[in-house]
C-alpha cells in the first residue's frame, strides 16, 4: 500500500497529487456518502422542531416507515391506502412511460443511424438536442397550453366534431401521461442511438441475404447490439420518471399525486423533515433495486449503464 | 418488394409523427407567444404582437431568479470541472482491485433521484451547522450555497463521464517522454495533459452550466428561502400562467437553436481539421498555412446565422409593434357584439323554454345526470369544466359559425378559471 502512494506521488508530483486526492475525497466524503448516511439517521428519528436537533428527545424510532406502510394509528384503515396507492401508482407509471418511450425510439434509432442518408441522418441527429435543452418546466407548460380545455387539441377536436364539447385531459392524466413521454425521450433514444450505430452494417446485410426477415434481423442482429443502450436508456428513463417532480406538480390531474409530490409535501407543508427523509430513502431503494434488476436482467454491468 | 414499399412507408410515417411529436409542442407554444390573448393559446388567433417580450423584461422576480440561476451555474461550473478532471485522473491511477467500488460510489449521484441529492444535501449541511454552532446566516444555511453543492454532486458525475471518454484517447507515453526529458510533473500536467483536455473541458463547462440552468428536482429543495429561474418559473406555471412564459420559452429555444448550429460548425471543422493533419502526416498534402484568428472567428456561416438572427428578431418586434392596438380595439368589439349576440340568443331562448317545454325535457335529465356523476366522482369538480359550460355547450351547436363561438365562450372558459383557483 505503502508502495502504492509513493508511486501515486512519483506520478503526479506532490501538488497534483494531494489536489486529486483531496478533490477525491472531498467529492465521495462530503458530497456523496456522508450525506446519504445522514439522511438514513434522520429518517429514523421521531420528528422534532429543528433547535432541539441532536438532544434526547431526538431519538431513535421507526415510526416514519410504519406510518407509510400502516398509516396514523387514528386512522380506521388499517394500512396507509393513500401514501402506498401512490407509491404504487408512481412505481407502475414510471415503468409504463419507460415502455412507452423504448417503442418510440427504437425504431426512430435505429431509422436515423442505419436507414437515413448522411445529411438528413445528421439534420434529425443535431435537432434530437433542441428539445432536451429546454426547461422541463418549460416542455411541461407547452403540454398544459395544448392539452387544456381551451388548448389547441381540444379546439381541433370540437371544430372537427369528434367532441361535442371540450374533453378535460389535465383532469384525466393524459397531458400527464404526453408529457412524462415527452421529458425523457430524450434520454432513451441518445443511448440506443449511439449503440445502434455501431453495428457494422455489413452484418445487416449478411443477415439479410442469408434471407432472414425483417423482424428476425431485428431480434437476432440489432437488439442483442444495442442491449447496453436499451438497458441504459430504460434505467435512465424510469429513475427520472420515478424521482421526477415538476411534471405531475404541473401536468397532474387534481386527484392524482406523484410519489415525490408527496415527499414535497411533507418537506413544505408538513414541516415534517423525518418522514420526508423517510419516503425518500424508500425511493432511493426501489430505484437500487430497480437498477439491480435491470443489469441482471439486461445481464450489464453499472458503468454500461451510467454513461 | 410491395411489402417492403409498404413497411418503408409506415416507417416513414412513424419517423415523422416522431418528430411532429418532438417539435409541436415547442412550436405551438412559440406561437402562443405572439398571440395577444391574455391566455397563451393559438386558436383562436386575436392579434399579432411581441407584448408578452415587455411583460417579460419587467417582472422583478423572474430577473432575479435569472440572476440567481447564472451565479449558481457559474458557481457549479467552478465546482463540477475540477472535481470531475479530479475524479477522471483518480480513475486511471486508482488500484484495480478498488476500481469496481470507486466507479460505484462516483457514479452512483447520476442514478440516484433528484430529489433525495436535494434531500440529503439539506440535511447534512443542516447538521453540520448545528455541529459546528453556525448561525441561521451563515453559508451552510444559504440557499445558493447549498445549490451550488448539491448540483454540483452529481454534474460533477457527467464532466467525470466526458474526462474518461477523452483519457482512453490519450497516449501516456506522452507525459512519460516528457518527464524522461526532465520536466517536473506540474509541467508534463500543464504543458501536455492539460492542452489535450482543452477541447473536453471547454464541452464539459457548458454541460455543466446547462444542466444546472435547468436543474429544477434538487434544487426545489436546497434553494430554502432564495429562488432560482425554474422555482419561479415553476409557482409561476401552477398558479395561474400567462404568454410571458412562452416568451421567454421563445428566448430559450432561439438560444438553444442558435447553439446547436455553432456546435455543428465547429463539430464539421473540427472533421475537417483532423482530415488535413491525416492528410499531412501521410505527406500527402503541403502544411497549409493556417488561417488568421479573425479569419477563423468570421466563419461566413456564422455571419449568416448571426444576420438572419437578427433580422428575424427585428422584423418581429417591429410587425409586433405595429398595429397592435387597432387590431386589440377590433377584437375586444368583436367579443363584445359576440357577447351581446349571445345573451340576446340566451335570453329568446329563455322565453321560448317557457313555451315550448317539450325540447326542455329532452335536454335536461342528461345534463342533470352527467353533472351528478361527475360530482360524486370528486368534489374537485366544482371547478370542472364540463359542469360549467353545462349552459353554453347546447348553445354552441345551434349556431353556424364556429369560429366566433369560441371566441365566446371565452368569458365561461375554464381555463380562464383555472387561472385564479390553480390546478393544484
């Protein structure tokens, strides 16, 4: 070990190396692992006003978690059906946006680097980053315009008769639903993209001359090319549609709350830090486990993934 | 060979809807930008005008949190490129057996949500104040400071990623030659490493001022009491929006179009570039001379671009400028003989109820149905929309002309309500 720091300073020279380490350490310690570790102490804390922080009656509970699961214990219910409906809720439409987007941009993907020819291929390429470099509020805010009652849609729709009067679509979650799609498009199709372009075209060709058809190129030759992409593209995409909150705050029907709105909430309004704290550590674990999953399944290893 | 003309053109077509997906609503709320009506929508299309770009350059808060979003990108910038070189350099040199866990742990803030970065950034600085006996003014309890931080934590993540990519290309045997050639190590760093980086650390500021720009899940927690463009952009959009925020929308795609096409100038001349020092190591070509710094600044696409810029913003403003008043003062009449029409109608028909309630038989019990219905549903309803133009809606088929419809059931439109009670 010895021998190994005298070599990193041999190699850096004392200046560059303390400032590497020192960066290093700051970076992991400070920013990274100390505080993730003080948000699991705080989660298991009662839930006290801030000054008496850190003195008895701060103490050790797990309160916070049984509250999810089981509610308050006036309550008649005999589990917490709110708070677990919409975790559950959250869970299962972060998959289904995940899904969503993935049959969006595969094809897409795969048309613009292998079907497209040059200055078209890089037109769509070049213009895919217009879009993902404005606000996510902003992209949320032209959703609202066009999906409200007297938005553009809607508009269409009675003048062509379909409807004979405005359909509430906040209301009913579509806008939502659009609009999560819409985020993290993006996000899915630059990884395929970039998988998909490297496969060697001639291996496309092969396959098609030994005369298998359209879909079995696909399943055969492309996908199992493009896995890291899609793996990476699919994690990426249900962690921020999990954890996201401006969308649902903006786009979200009166009824329906997104799991971090709920963590918001409980941060603004509650003024209850702890289980705030709480609910979210119980995001961050489902999106480890989700993780997990994925490169299990996709059969990846972690720095595939976060590229 | 017809299956395959027929599966090109669904792919076509799939290729298209695509993009009119990825595009329409950002042009959609381009055009809502332009329209004088107090609501941002399209249709129906009152007056041309660039009012909402005035309202825009006078509303204090949005300014500050303008300026509160530069400081802090900058801030992230000033953060986030050293600890990312940092932690890239660390990378190469770190032991084998120990790489899987640093890579791990470095990694982890671009997985991990948003918000719980913010959450725990809170916290721990939080913590650390009352450790440290700090007052409630102190840095660790600002909420620029906190930003900067907790942004920071995982931008510093992405610049890392860019320095990796750009380190397998680099040779070190370079910096070993150097040093054999008796240069100290802060020397081979600057003189060799570092020039290489240029290019990478130039990418690497931008996407770190870019991505905390518009970094609104980590922020909304650790900006406390301060407010940042996307905070206030965001309580602007719940409670109550209006065309200023498709103009400055406007501004924002301009500026990121704009960017996009220097970034493909500079990315084919870069192509271009390589091609020729190819093309000359192989002797292939005489070393051109290079051209001069003004030369190289006054690229002739980047003239035309900055010109049509500026002549397409002008030409804007000015048609904006112009004629706007008349054309309000002939709309706001328009509405208002609408209206009078309307009520006229509403109150022939209120008559006629009287007179021939057989019609009224027909038409009521569904209306009553529905409005249950959607009551028992939620209470939220009161604000419904289909409950509010219950009256209006039966109305709107009688008449001929659609157009002028919509324009009245502007003052029973929803939206407008919405804009006072908020969504939320």
């Amino acid at each position: 070990m010895k021998a190994y720091w005298k070599q990193f300073y041999l190699k850096n020279g004392k200046i560059l190396g303390s400032y590497i380490l020192i960066a290093c350490i700051f970076w992991m310690l400070v920013m990274i692992i100390l505080p993730q570790i003080f948000m699991v102490d705080f989660s298991l804390r009662t839930n006290v006003p801030p000054p008496k922080w850190g003195t008895e009656v701060h103490s050790y509970t797990l309160e916070h978690y049984k509250y999810m699961v089981y509610g308050s214990a006036k309550a008649q219910q005999s589990y917490n059906v709110v708070d677990l409906t919409v975790f559950f809720r959250t869970i299962w439409a972060a998959i289904m946006v995940t899904i969503i987007d993935l049959s969006l941009c595969y094809p897409v993907a795969y048309f613009i680097a292998h079907v497209a020819k040059g200055g078209w291929a890089r037109l769509m390429a070049v213009s895919l980053i217009v879009p993902f470099w404005v606000n996510e509020i902003l992209r949320a805010f032209a959703f609202k315009i066009m999906f409200g009652s007297s938005g553009v849609i809607n508009n269409f729709l009675v003048w062509s008769g379909i409807l004979s009067q405005p359909y509430d679509f906040i209301r009913d979650n579509w806008a939502l639903w659009a609009g999560l799609s819409y985020a993290f498009i993006l996000l899915m199709i630059f990884p395929i993209y970039n998988a998909v372009e490297t496969l060697d075209k001639n291996q496309i060709e092969a396959a098609r001359d030994l005369g298998s058809p359209w879909w079995r190129i696909h399943w055969r030759v492309v996908i199992p090319h493009a896995k890291p992409g899609i793996s990476s593209g699919c994690t990426m995409v249900f962690m921020l549609a999990a954890g996201t909150l401006a969308a649902p705050q903006i786009l979200g029907g009166p009824s329906s709350l997104w799991f971090t709105q709920i963590i918001y909430q409980a941060f603004n309004q509650a003024g209850n830090w702890a289980r705030g704290s709480a609910y979210a550590l119980v995001l961050l674990i489902t999106c480890i486990i989700f993780v997990l999953f994925v490169m299990k399944v996709f059969k990846v290893k972690l720095g595939e993934i976060a590229r | 060979m017809k299956s395959y003309h027929v599966r090109r053109f669904f792919i076509l077509l799939f290729v298209f809807g695509f993009f009119a997906y990825l595009f329409g609503p950002l042009i959609l709320m381009t055009l809502t930008a332009f329209n004088s009506s107090a609501f941002p929508r399209v249709t129906p299309w009152e007056c041309f005008s660039a009012e909402w770009f005035g309202v825009l350059a006078q509303d204090a808060r949005l300014l500050e949190g303008l300026r509160n979003s530069l400081f802090i990108g900058i801030g992230v910038v000033c953060v986030s490129v050293p600890l990312g070189l940092a932690g890239a350099l660390m990378l190469t040199q770190v032991k084998e057996r120990i790489r899987p866990w640093y890579y791990t742990i470095v990694i982890s803030p671009i997985l991990v949500p948003g918000v719980v970065l913010g959450i725990s950034t809170l916290l721990f600085w939080d913590r650390v104040g009352i450790m440290f006996g700090m007052s409630r003014e102190s840095l660790f309890y600002n909420g620029i400071f906190l930003t900067i931080i907790g942004q920071s934590t995982f931008i510093s993540a992405y610049t890392m990623l860019l320095f990796i990519a750009r380190l397998q290309r680099f040779d070190p045997g370079l910096e070993e030659a150097a040093m054999d050639l008796g240069a100290t190590s802060v020397q081979a760093f600057t003189k060799i490493l570092l020039p290489f980086l240029k290019p990478t650390i130039a990418s690497a500021a931008v996407l770190a001022f870019l991505a905390s720009f518009e970094n609104y899940n980590t922020t909304v927690f650790t900006i406390i009491s301060e407010s940042t463009l996307t905070t206030v952009l965001a309580s602007k959009v719940r409670y109550g929006i209006n065309p200023s925020i498709s103009a400055l929308a406007v501004i924002i795609v301009a500026l990121t179009l704009f960017g996009a096409a220097v970034f493909e100038i500079l990315k084919r001349r870069e192509l271009a570039a390589e091609k020729e020092t190819k093309l000359v190591a192989k002797g292939l070509l005489e070393k051109t001379t290079r051209k001069s710094l003004v030369a190289r600044v006054l690229d002739p696409a980047l003239i035309m671009i900055f010109l049509i810029t500026i002549a397409g913003v002008g030409t804007i403003y000015f048609a904006g400028t112009m004629g706007v008043d008349e054309c309000k003062t002939i709309v706001r009449e328009e509405k208002r003989k609408i209206i009078e029409r309307k009520v006229r109608r509403q109150q022939q028909k209120a008559m006629f109820k009287s007179a021939v309630p057989q019609e009224d038989r027909t038409t009521a019990p569904k209306q009553q149905e529905k409005v249950t219905a959607k009551g028992t549903e939620q209470y939220k309803s009161v604000f419904d929309t289909q409950n509010l133009q219950g009256d209006p809606a039966p109305d709107n088929q009688e008449t001929s002309e659609p157009k002028s419809n919509d324009t009245a059931t502007d003052i029973f439109n929803p939206s407008n309500l919405r804009q006072s009670t908020g969504t939320e």
